[in-house]
C-alpha cells in the first residue's frame, strides 16, 4: 500500500529522508547504468551541449554536436566563430541566437582565463556566461565525478513534487531540499535516475503508476489519473463508480415515472 499525501504532510525530517534514501535504493535497482544521456569525450563538449539542450531534446542534441564537436575543438575556436555560422549550425535546437551568444561568451571567459580548461570549481562555473547550477551540476558530476549537488531538471522537479519530498517549485530550492534529504554519494547518480526513470515511466501526462517502482513509496501529488487496476487513489474502483451512477439513473428514472403515473391519476380525478 503506497504512502498518503496526509501521512507525507506529517513526516519528520528524519522519515523523510528514509523514505528518500529507500526511493534512491528503489531507482538503483532499476537503473544501475543510468548516466547522461549527451554524447561527449571532454568536459568542453558537455559544457555546450549541456547549453543547447536547454528546452531541446538530448536527441536532437546528439545529432548536432557530432560535427559541431568536430568544427570547434576548443573554446577558441567557438570564441572566434562568426556568430551568425555558429548559430546556422545549431539552428535546430532552438533559441539558437541566444545560445550561440552563451557559447561563444562562456568559451571566450574559458579561453582568456583559464586556458581553454572548463573548471572543477562551482563558483567559477556559475559565474560563465549561460551557466547556471544545474549545468554546473551536469559538467562536475558527469565530467569530473565530483558531486557539488543534484541536478533539477523538468523531469527531476515533477517527480520530487510528485513524490512529497518538496513543496518547492524553483529549482534552486529544490536542489536544496534533495540535498538535505540524500547523502552526497547519491547526489549524482539521483539526478540520472529520476530523469531516466521521468521519461520511461513518470511522464509528465500519463504516467505509469501501474509499472512503477516507487509506488509504495508516492503519494502521487498532483496525480489525476486513477491507477491502471481501476481504483483511483483513496476512492472507488471503476466498476463501483459505474454500478453507483448507474444505481442513480436507475433511480431518477423511476423517480420520473413516479411522478407521470402521478399527473395520470390527478388529471382522471378531475
């Protein structure tokens, strides 16, 4: 029997994080290979690519950086790029103007102070241009192996909402609340997990309740849907719903006739 959102609202800290290091357990189980789904071969790539995948799909990505990777080996390279060809060659991920300007000022920073070297330091790679934590999150957890926090994406931030491990709602927040309640030798491979596990499962319309590892552990918060099995969460199956709405127009029916034969009468009174 999955957990209430009732029970969750009255969680101590100390369940919680349980209840989140028993839901990290769950995922490692299911997805002990997950990693990043970009495609790179040095930090510099997954800088870039981690910029254009922003309100793109990895897919799309991994067919752009191919060449791209080719064409601009280094951050000097992008630096010196006409803007207008870099951005004719990541037309198709989007926003393409406004990434090629993060690109080619972040490389341009990499190249004049530190050596064309992305560095190991959060600090320092928030302050690039286009860089917020969660690409820092994605460079030095997934480049460097180092955990300097979770990375939230759209699929990290729906299911920990889901779940009742946040109330939060901007990434930053929830970051932290996710720190709080995993140790930091989970940080990295959480992230990947959740966003493996958000594509295959607990997609954002539809999810798959049903097929899912985490159910005993999730209130569903926010979760519309009933279970595939026909009981929604708290009421009656499907079946049941239909046998009372049918019991209710069984009902109003004979109500109706009740009160024809009623009239019929009355009027032969008269």
């Amino acid at each position: 029997m999955s957990i209430t959102a009732e029970q969750v609202a009255q969680e101590t800290l100390a369940h919680r994080r349980r209840r989140a290091r028993s839901i990290a357990r769950a995922l490692a189980s299911e997805y002990p290979d997950a990693t990043c789904a970009l495609r790179f071969s040095n930090p510099l790539e997954l800088l870039v690519a981690t910029i254009l995948s922003a309100q793109c799909t990895d897919e799309r990505v991994n067919k752009v950086t191919p060449e791209l990777f080719r064409k601009y080996p280094t951050a000097r390279h992008y630096a010196q790029a006409p803007r207008s060809e870099l951005e004719r060659d990541i037309q198709s991920t989007g926003f393409f103007r406004n990434k090629a300007k993060a690109i080619q000022e972040c490389c341009r920073v990499l190249d004049e102070k530190y050596g064309g070297q992305v560095p190991r330091d959060i600090d320092a790679l928030v302050q690039l241009p286009g860089v917020g934590r969660k690409t820092a999150n994605v460079v030095l957890g997934t480049a460097y192996g180092i955990a300097s926090g979770v990375v939230v994406d759209t699929h990290v931030s729906r299911i920990v909402r889901r779940l009742g491990l946040t109330e939060a709602k901007q990434p930053d927040r929830i970051e932290q609340d996710l720190m709080e309640l995993l140790p930091r030798s989970e940080w990295i491979d959480f992230a990947h997990r959740l966003i493996h596990h958000g594509r295959r499962v607990c997609s954002a319309r539809k999810p798959k309740c049903d097929q899912c590892v985490l159910l005993r552990w999730c209130p569903r918060i926010g979760v519309a849907e009933p279970l595939a099995d026909g009981k929604p969460p708290g009421g009656r199956s499907k079946a049941g719903q239909k046998s009372q709405a049918g019991r209710k127009t069984a009902a109003a029916k004979s109500g109706k006739s009740a009160t024809r034969s009623g009239k019929r009468t009355s009027a032969r009174k008269k």
